[in-house]
C-alpha cells in the first residue's frame, strides 16, 4: 500500500515472446556470430539445402550477440507459422552477416529451428490457438471503416503532429508536447475523424460480438469491457504505429527502457462509464512504453493519476509528494509515459470514456535486463537507494579518516 492510498500495482501480463537464444559452437566471425564447426571432411556441417542454397543449422550456427540496429528485417506476416510473424521479424535482427542476404524462406527455416527448441509445446499450443480463435474474428467480422486497417498518417493524425515526426528531432518533439512532471508527456496526435471511425468501428465490433454471442478476450484481466485491436484486424496497422510514430519519440526519451529497440506491440481501447468499467485500479503496465490517447465521448471524471517509476524490486513502495501527479483526459490527446510508471484512473462520473492504448515492448530490453546490475536509472526507489548507500559509504570513509587521523596524534616523536 502507497501513501496515496492506493492499492498494489499487480495487474500484469505475460509477454510471450521468448528471447533470442545463443547457442555454443566454435570459432568467432568479425560480426560476434559464430562459424560453424567442420565435419572433418572439409565441408561445414550444415543442415541441408534449401532451393540450392545451404541452409545453416541451429547446432552449427548461433545467433549474434547483439542485434544489427542497420538491418531492417523481412515481413513475415502472409505466411503460416507456428509462431508470431513479430517475433521473425524481430529475431531476424540476431542472423548472422551470412544469413541476413540470404532469401526470407530459408531464414525462416534456420529461425523456426531455433525457436521450435526454445518454446514450451504448451506456449506452441497456446499461440496456435489464438491464432484460430483471430482467424474466426477476421473471417466473420464485416468490417465497417477498411480505411483503418492500413496506416493512413495524414488522416490519422494532426499537422503538429506529422511535422514534429519529420523533423525526427528532440527539440522538434519537445516543441508539441508538454511534460507536466518528469516523464510524463502529452501532445495533440489524433484527428477528430480518426477518433470517430475508431469508436464507430468498436461500437460495431461489439454490436457483432452481442449479435453472434462471440466469447471474446477483453484487453487485460483488470477491464471487463473493451477489444483487443489486434484480434479484429488491426495488428499490421498498429505495428506500424508503434514503428513509424511511437519507436522514434521513444528512442528520444525512453532509451534507458528499450525506446528505440521497440519491437512489440499489444493494442487495445477499454471503455469506462456507469454501465462499463468505472474505474481502474492502481497498476504497472505489461509494457516498456505505454501510449493512452482518450477518443471522446462526453463524460466528466475519468482523471489518470500517477505514482511514481519502480522496478519489480520496489512496485509496492511508498509514493513520495514530487510523484503525484494527475492529469484530465482530453478527446484525441495522447499521453505517453514509461510502462513501469505506476498510475490508475479514477471514476467517470458520468457520460463514457473510451481510451486507445498500445503498451510497446522491447526484446532486447527484457533480455538485456535479465543480467542487469543494481540500481537501474529508470527506478526512483533504486536511485533513492543508491545515494543513501553513496552517502553510508562517504559517512563512513570520514569516520575512518577521522580515527586514522586522531591515533596520528598520539604516537610519539621519535
């Protein structure tokens, strides 16, 4: 429990995308890939070959280390996988130099191979079933707005907006937004058509859902009413998104969290009012960056509240004043803020509150944190932890030097 009187931020979702793995062979190429083992007869011992062309196996051939930042990966989505299309394109990043101008049919090959040896059957299982459970929506569903389903910038979004993601600068963002406490910021970013044809494409999702007596999956376990976007058809479009218009502002102020190495998305509307979700409890967000942009209708109440960054270490501590913070919802405003900034929102007195959000992930964030050290930047509590252990250690350092000078005095002049 905080000082604020809130309860404890737990409501979390597990991401499902395994991390890339490195495998130990022998021999290291310039790249930090590794080269394959010989066979003894002077050849590499590879997996096969694919339409002419040898394909690298998973026991000769090891993932980089790091991934390439240059490298822009394949789509994969047209394809039928067992896994995510996301999750090659992102692991992609990991091929060594040899792979990477190699066709996309035979990555996949070698990366399917990896993958089928690191992911539990049950998470294989879980994926295939969702990935039905999507397929009957997509298939079913008659879409009201197909101007949604591609990204359309210039009508998605507000000139400021365009601009400042042109410019692709600091400054350029910071002349849009307003960061009213640290990490918090807000900005223009939705046209007002955009928000309509959103809330009347959701309002005729659910008309379908109720009509049909389709059992959906809402957004997270904490709302009970809302749609997940990317069930219904909207996954390449916010991808996009989150690629295009989120990734570069993130890499800006977010690079201590994953900003710029953003790789995954979920995204979801939730709605709130007296016959939905009233309220939303004090929480973390499954997310490395979370952006909340409010699109309408008519309400009073609804405000967002926010307690301060923790880490898993120090979610339940105690809020201190310069962490308080709220902020009113305003149709077609964004805010954008870390996943780990712990925040709720109050009741919608009246009317109904309907809310975009896209928590954006990092892979290499998750993995990276994984050996990460004491004390991460990003953690006001591990920070605050940090400089009493610095002033214990200063306090401690004169205590010594103190005593070392006081025997000084006492030995005699010989």
């Amino acid at each position: 429990m905080s000082n604020d009187g809130t309860s404890s931020p737990l409501d979390r979702h597990v991401d499902p995308t395994p991390p890339p793995i490195s495998q130990p062979t022998t021999g290291n190429a310039s790249d930090g890939s590794v080269l394959p083992h010989s066979n003894g007869n002077g050849t590499d011992d590879n997996g096969g070959q694919q339409n002419g062309v040898v394909v690298p196996s998973y026991t000769t051939t090891r993932l980089r280390l790091n991934p390439n930042a240059d490298h822009k990966p394949d789509s994969y989505e047209n394809l039928d996988l067992d896994f995510s299309p996301f999750l090659f394109s992102s692991l992609e990043s990991y091929l060594p130099s040899n792979l990477l101008s190699l066709s996309r049919d035979v990555k996949v090959t070698y990366m399917r191979d990896v993958l089928l040896r690191y992911s539990p059957e049950s998470e294989r299982v879980r994926f295939q079933k969702h990935r039905e459970y999507r397929q009957k929506i997509i298939s079913n569903y008659q879409r009201l707005h197909m101007e949604l389903y591609t990204m359309h910038a210039t009508t998605f979004f507000v000139p400021s907006f365009l601009k400042a993601i042109n410019e692709n600068t600091e400054q350029g963002f910071r002349n849009i937004m307003s960061e009213p406490t640290p990490g918090i910021f807000t900005f223009e970013m939705l046209q007002p058509h955009f928000c309509e044809m959103l809330l009347a494409e959701v309002e005729n999702f659910e008309k379908w859902v109720h009509e049909t007596k389709f059992r959906i999956m809402r957004p997270n376990t904490m709302n009970k009413y809302g749609a997940v976007l990317d069930d219904f058809g909207m996954e390449t479009m916010l991808d996009k998104f989150m690629e295009e218009f989120i990734r570069p502002i993130s890499k800006v102020f977010f690079p201590e969290v994953g900003g710029s190495t953003l790789d995954a998305h979920h995204g979801f509307v939730v709605e709130y009012g007296m016959d939905r979700d009233l309220d939303l409890g004090f929480h973390v967000d499954d997310s490395e960056v979370t952006l909340n942009v409010c699109l309408g209708k008519q309400f009073s109440g609804g405000e967002l509240f926010f307690r301060g960054v923790r880490c898993e270490k120090h979610v339940n501590t105690e809020t201190q004043s310069e962490e308080i913070f709220d902020y009113p919802h305003l149709p077609g405003r964004a805010v954008l803020h870390r996943g780990r900034h712990r925040h709720g929102a109050r009741a919608t007195t009246s009317g109904n509150r309907i809310n975009l959000l896209l928590w954006c992930k990092s892979s290499v964030f998750r993995e990276l944190r994984k050996y990460q050290k004491e004390f991460p930047s990003w953690c006001a509590e591990c920070q605050r932890e940090k400089k009493e252990r610095q002033h214990q250690s200063v306090t401690a350092a004169k205590l010594v030097k103190l005593k070392f000078s006081n025997q000084s005095v006492l030995l005699p002049n010989w």
